[in-house]
C-alpha cells in the first residue's frame, strides 16, 4: 500500500522470481486439478473416446457405418470395449452382451449391414444405433442433466421430465443454510455485542471463549454433539432426570440435531467479523441517543443496529457460504433427510465411484457460491464507490 | 427490562457456545463405558487402552508428521507469494490476492474430489506427499494473509531510514522487513499447521488406510460405534488444539515490545 509509489523498475523482477514458485504450485495442483473436475462432469467417458470412426461415418450410409463401428471395435483392447459395453449398456439394457459378443469377433465379420446382421439379428434394430449415436460425442450433459432433473431428449437437447431428487436435495441444502445462517447470527448477536460493549473483564472471558471455541477442531465440536444428542446421551438423560420427560426424544440424525451442531460450529465464524464492526462504534453515541430523551430500546433499534448491519452482512455471507458446502457435521448428527449436497458428493466418490455425478454436484456447488461472493465483492465495491466505508 | 433481555441473551448464548465441550470432554476419565453423567469414577484407562491400540498411534504419527510438511510448504507458498505480491502494482495485486485466498472459499468437499481425481491419476493418491501438498493448498492462503497483514502494517519509514544509510533493496529486504515481518509468519505457520492437523474431508478421500490420520480415524469412529476412546481423542486434539493458540499467544507476545 504505502510502498508501491517509490518501487521502480527492479521489484517487478523481484516479484516475477518470488511468484514462479506459488504460482506453479497453484497452478499444477489447485486450478489444474479444480479444471480437471470440470472437464470430469461434462466428460463422455470412454463412450466420447473409443467409438471416433464411428463418430465420424456418414449417418445415412448404413454400411459405412457398420464397417466404422467394426473398425472403432478392432482398435480397442478388452478393457476399453468392456467399458464402451458398460456405457452403453447404462443407456438401453442388453447392448452389453451384443456389444462384447460382436467385438470379440469383429475381425470375422464382412464390414458391412448384412454382415453384422448376420452375425448378430439385433442390429437391424434401430434403437442400438441411435443409442451409439446419441452417446458418441466426447462431451456430454447427462450429469448435468440428472442433477438437474432434465432429460437428454433424441436430439441431445436437455428438457423437463427427469428424476427430480438431486433438484429437492440442493432445495435441501439451501433451506438448511439459510436456516442455520438465521439462527447462527441470532446467537452470535448478543455474544459479538458482549465482547465490544461490556465491562473488560467480561468482554474478555466472553472473547477467550470464542476464540477457544474458534481454534477447537470442527470434528471434536460435532463429536461433543453427537454424545450430548443421542438417544442415551446427556440432554436426554437430564430431561428424563428432571421428569420433563418420560421417554428419550429422538434430538440426533434429525434436522434439530442437524441445525443445533452446525450452528455451533459456525458461531465463531459469525461473531468475530460482527465483533470487529461493533468495536468500531463509539460508545459516546448511546449516551447522546440517552440524553436526547430516547429509551435503551430505541437506541439500540435507531442508532446502534443500522451500523452494525455490514458486519452482521459478513457474517451471514460467511456462515451461509460455509454452511452449503459442509460435509462432516450434518452427515454425524442429521438423518436420512437432512443430508445436504456435499453428503451426496462424497457418496459417489467413496462409494459408487462415479466421478461424473460427483464432479458435476461439486461443480454446481461451486457456481452457487462463487455467485454469493461475486455479490459480496460487487456490493463491497459499489459501497467503496459510493463513499461509504469499505 | 433492557438489561434482562441483554444478559439473557449473553448468558444463554454463551452457555450455548461453552457447555457443550465443557461437559463432555471430561468423561474421558469416566471408569465406565456409558458416555454419561454421573460418572462412574475416575480413571484413565481409556487413555492406556488408546496408546496401546496400533490403529490411534499410527494415525497420531501420521498427522503429526503431514501437518510438519504442510506446514512447511504452506508457509514457503503462502510466505513467498505474499511478499511476491506486495511489490506487485494494484491491479494484479487485486487478482492475485483473490488466486491466493480463493482455496478458503471453495467449499473442502469441492477441493475433495478435485484432489482425490487430479491426484489418483499423478499416482499420489494415499501418498504421504499427497495428503502434504493438497493440506499445503488449504494452509498457504492463511499464510498469506497473515504475512501481508504483518508486511502492510510496516512503518514505511523504516525502510525508508536504512535506504539513506546506503542499504541496497535486497539488503533492507532481508535485513530490515523480512524480520519485522517474522510475526506474521510464525502465525502463519501455526495456522497452517492447525489447518492440517485438523482437516477431515480432503483427507477422508485421499488417505489410504495406512495413511489415515487422526481426525480421519475419529470421524469413521463416529459412524462407527460411539465409545469412551472416541471422548479420549477428541479431548487430545482439543489439548494440542489450545497448546497452539497458546503458543501464538506467547509468540505474539514476544513480537508486541519490539514494535513500540
């Protein structure tokens, strides 16, 4: 800031050499790594890449294209063609073993319609040929699709009428943030307003516990939930000592449970920027607001609360960014129900191993929160612009 | 009626924030194995039976020895980018600060399956130095912040001061700011070692399980079956968690007289 002006000519190589390093780094094993999981939810598959001459036969040429396909099946090695089987198989059940079958012998067969036909009845049925030629292209938007609830039409345009799931989960996710996000800042309020307004003693045990609870591993806060919550656990156990009870309430793998720990989690991340803003206020303007006749309530509501709306701002942006994305605490202490997108990411990738769906979920993701901080970042701007304080 | 509904709100908030740790850490030295109160009597032999299972200690190590490398290579990325960009005019400044801080933003599922395909196919998926580098990416730009904080807030006339005693830009680098600018790192540093000792997602898909480390070890111990162990090393974590705030106290501390 201060030293920019008086830096001529040298520090621009100096810059160049200290930056090489991060930025290769960067470079190699951040962006190319983000880049590849994008090309991932729009790849094709082994489907894009082992049928090329076939890709490019004419169409309306029925023997061209027999003589295509065989030529694209002479080329593979087994595992390629168990894999184009596979692909195509997911698109019109029983192609697997018509594929296999007629590319292990496709060095046999006479390169034309007839022959195929021969080998095989089911190739003068049009549907296995429409399934190859819709499904040839190196990329495709069926993963988008799926995720979206659209179909891919005949002529490979998306429209209406798909599984709408994956369309209720980020429904999901989303009112799970901004329900979190409402209550987080709820709590943080008062604690954010404690540590810039009460007496320093306090202020300062109420900061020290923020913070230790900031610096506290996000899994040891969610592990003491899950035993606070469960069925046996201590929450249970006090209300059924109390009497207030009479049988254990169901407060884990629910959305209560859910909300409870993520908020927990996420309070630091809302009170330290609403703290910093509050500390800013001067106290002298309570007193003036006071002494001009209005009440404590009407102080804090006219003259106190508007200043503090850009830190609340922040920290709702905050919270609700690290909300849609979180993984290890809803998937401890909500149900079935209440799993939000990032549960439905690392399923595919742990468990059914299908990168498409995963990469393009996380891809979606991603989108939604680059628009909420391209938001931030044009309100914070338009603010600076304006004349407000940025 | 104002103070009631202000020390309501406080208390009630902050029992919300404090109590949940508070009363569940301590049941790691409970004799029994049900996680509740009133504790059978204390004891510690949960804490025997976690440093005599292979499966705790090997993760321990691993952890221990990724959040070093990630340490070190977050601070060299994070360390010298920020210092690259300070001499960098404003508008690339502006990009690049944005390049470096983004790994904070992208949610770490995202980052996940990002690391957990580009790195399978370089062959380091489940590596030692997988886990290093994908930790470093998510400790560098908590490194840079701290070091551009600490590199903006020089007093420019210390710089200024040794360039007319006839110091060369290169000298008063090395001589003057970067040792002023010590501060930021070593709190750089420890948050990068933190971030990675903490880390679960970006783990979770990229540890094999030779490889796993400790907060892997705890969440699959979570969905697993919940035992008094589980409260032992949760309680660990949470120690060697404060034992490093506290270090960062201490060293900022020590930083605070030379400035003044």
């Amino acid at each position: 800031m201060h030293a920019s002006p008086r830096r001529p000519g040298g520090a621009r190589l100096a810059a160049l050499v200290l930056l090489v390093l991060p930025l290769a780094i960067y470079s190699f094993l951040y962006l190319m790594p983000i880049g590849s999981m994008v090309a991932l939810s729009v790849d094709n598959g082994e489907l894009g890449r082992s049928l090329v001459a076939f890709r490019d036969a004419d169409r309306s040429d029925a023997n061209a294209r027999a003589a295509a396909l065989l030529t694209d099946m002479r080329a593979m090695d087994a595992g390629t063609q168990g894999a184009t089987a596979r692909g195509l198989n997911q698109n019109l059940a029983g192609f697997r073993s018509l594929f296999l079958n007629t590319a292990r012998k496709s060095g046999d067969i006479e390169p034309t319609m007839a022959g195929l036909v021969a080998f095989d009845p089911r190739w003068a049925e049009e549907q296995y040929w429409q399934v190859m030629e819709r499904n040839t292209a190196p990329f495709t938007l069926r993963h988008f699709g799926q995720a979206t609830g659209l179909v891919l039409d005949d002529n490979g345009r998306l429209t209406a009428g798909g599984d709408d799931i994956y369309v209720q989960i980020m429904w999901r996710t989303l009112v799970i943030a901004v329900q979190v996000m409402f209550v987080t800042l709820l709590i943080s309020y008062p604690l954010a307003y404690a540590v810039a307004n009460a007496r320093p003693r306090f202020a300062a045990f109420v900061l020290v516990a923020v913070l230790l609870s900031f610096w506290t591993s996000i899994l040891v806060r969610t592990t003491a939930w899950v035993i606070l919550l469960q069925t046996s656990g201590l929450v249970n156990a006090f209300l059924l000592w109390t009497g207030a009870i009479a049988e254990p309430l169901q407060l884990i793998f629910n959305r209560f449970g859910a909300i409870v720990s993520m908020t927990h989690v996420l309070l630091p991340f809302a009170i330290i920027p609403m703290m910093n803003v509050m500390r800013t206020i001067p106290k002298s303007q309570a007193d003036a607001s006071r002494s001009l006749g209005a009440g404590p309530i009407e102080t804090f509501l006219r003259v106190y609360f508007p200043q503090t709306i850009r830190g609340v701002a922040v920290a709702a942006g905050t919270v609700f960014i690290l909300a849609l994305g979180f993984y290890i605490t809803p998937s401890l202490t909500g149900g079935p129900r209440d799993q939000m997108v990032s549960f439905y990411i690392a399923a595919f990738v742990k468990e059914s191993l299908n990168w498409g769906m995963a990469s393009a979920l996380s891809v979606l993701l991603l989108g939604a929160v680059l628009v909420i901080v391209a938001i931030y970042g044009a309100a914070r701007w338009a603010m600076a612009r304006s004349g407000g304080r940025a | 009626m104002s103070r009631v509904i202000f020390w309501g709100s406080v208390l009630l908030a902050l029992a919300f924030l404090i109590v949940p740790l508070v009363l569940v850490l301590p049941l790691a030295f409970n004799e029994g194995s049900f996680l509740t109160y009133p504790m059978d009597g204390f004891s510690l032999k949960w804490f025997a039976e976690i440093f005599t299972h292979g499966q705790w200690t090997r993760a321990f190590w691993n952890s221990l020895r990724i959040a070093f490398g990630a340490m070190i290579a977050g601070v060299l990325i994070g360390g010298l980018a920020a210092t690259g960009v300070m001499l960098t005019g404003r508008a690339l400044q502006i990009v690049l600060t944005g390049l470096f801080v983004s790994p904070l933003v992208v949610p770490s599922i995202v980052v996940g399956v990002a690391f957990a395909y580009a790195f399978g196919r370089m062959g380091l998926s489940g590596s030692y130095w997988g886990l290093v580098l994908a930790h470093a990416i998510l400790g560098a730009p908590l490194v840079f912040l701290s070091v551009m904080t600490s590199l903006r807030g020089l007093d420019p006339d210390l710089d200024l001061a040794a360039a007319s005693l006839g110091a060369s830009r290169s000298h008063r680098f090395w001589h003057v700011t970067l040792p002023l600018a010590a501060p930021g790192f070593l709190a750089g540093a420890l948050f990068a070692f933190t971030t990675s000792f903490d880390e679960v997602v970006v783990a979770l898909f990229l540890a094999s399980p030779e490889s796993t480390t400790l907060p892997v070890a705890l969440f699959a111990g979570l969905r697993d079956r919940l035992q008094p162990t589980i409260v032992v090393v949760a309680l660990l974590l949470s120690l060697i968690s404060f034992a490093l705030l506290w270090l960062m106290w201490w060293l900022q501390s020590l930083g605070r007289p030379q400035k003044h």
